[in-house]
C-alpha cells in the first residue's frame, strides 16, 4: 500500500469512530431531553446526585449538545476531545459494578463506546479531522475532491 491509501484509511476510520462516539452521546443528550426523569434518576444512582430538577437536567442536555456537536465537526479538539473523554470516563467509573457483571439484567450494552472515545482522545489534535478547513500536515495526502463535500457541509452549502 502506498501512503496516500494509508493515510486515506486512517482519516475514513478516524472519522467514522468521531460519529460513532458522537451517536452514542448523542443518545444519551435525547435522553435528558425526552425523559429527563430517567436523566434524574441516572444522577441519583450513578453519580450520588440528588434534587436535580426537570430546568437543570434541560440545561446540562444543552449544553452537552453544544459539546457534542462540536466535537462532531472538530471544532476546538483539544477542548471538545477531552471534555467527552471526562463526561464519558465519568460515566464509565460510575458505572463500574455493570462492567463487571455484563450477563445479569441489562448490563451488556455499558462498554460499548469505552474503547472508541478512549482511541479518540489518545490521538493527538488534528489527526482525522476532515472536517476542518485547513487540513493538518498528516493529512496532506488527501484530494480536494475528497474533502470538499465536508468543507461544503461545514460552510452551510449543498452544492
């Protein structure tokens, strides 16, 4: 294989892991929104968090939303990496009696994103951004063909 293929692979990979971890999260944040009882009682029994009200679960579903999509894009990576890494490993440690027993009740589904945000925060900033405007040096390899439906996207046009 030659670089470019290489380096095309790596940036395919890297992008489908971003949507990934940001589906997952994604889930989570329509949660808060539709069934912000469920969000209050995650707080209550995950976290030891108690009189979270319906205002406050809507406010932080909000903001996680605003986090979520900016980690989607790319947008201030070193930020928005590592804050779904800590919202995400808070989650996981928290959550640490349900990875130990995964075939009792509903507990298998916990590590399903685990490893996914992990590689994606460990990676440093820039690498698998397609969707930024100035392309990082890894990434030099790539055509313009293949990042123009994003640049397009991310500008607001459909062309």
């Amino acid at each position: 294989m030659n670089r470019s293929n290489d380096v095309r692979r790596v940036a395919l990979v890297l992008l489908v892991l971003r949507l990934t971890v940001f589906l997952v999260m994604l889930m989570w944040t329509i949660d808060k929104f539709v069934c912000p009882g469920h969000a209050v009682s995650v707080f209550e029994n995950f976290y030891g968090l108690r009189g979270f009200g319906d205002a406050v679960i809507f406010g932080l579903a909000g903001a996680e939303l605003l986090l979520i999509f900016a980690f989607v894009v790319g947008f201030a990576q070193r930020f928005t990496y590592g804050a779904v890494l800590l919202l995400h490993a808070i989650s996981t440690l928290s959550s640490w009696r349900q990875y130990c027993t995964p075939f009792e009740g509903n507990n298998l589904l916990f590590g399903v994103a685990d490893a996914r945000c992990l590689l994606r925060a460990l990676l440093p900033a820039g690498h698998g951004h397609l969707l930024a405007r100035g392309r990082p040096q890894a990434f030099a390899g790539l055509t313009s063909v293949q990042s123009a439906p994003a640049q397009h996207l991310l500008e607001g046009r459909l062309e």
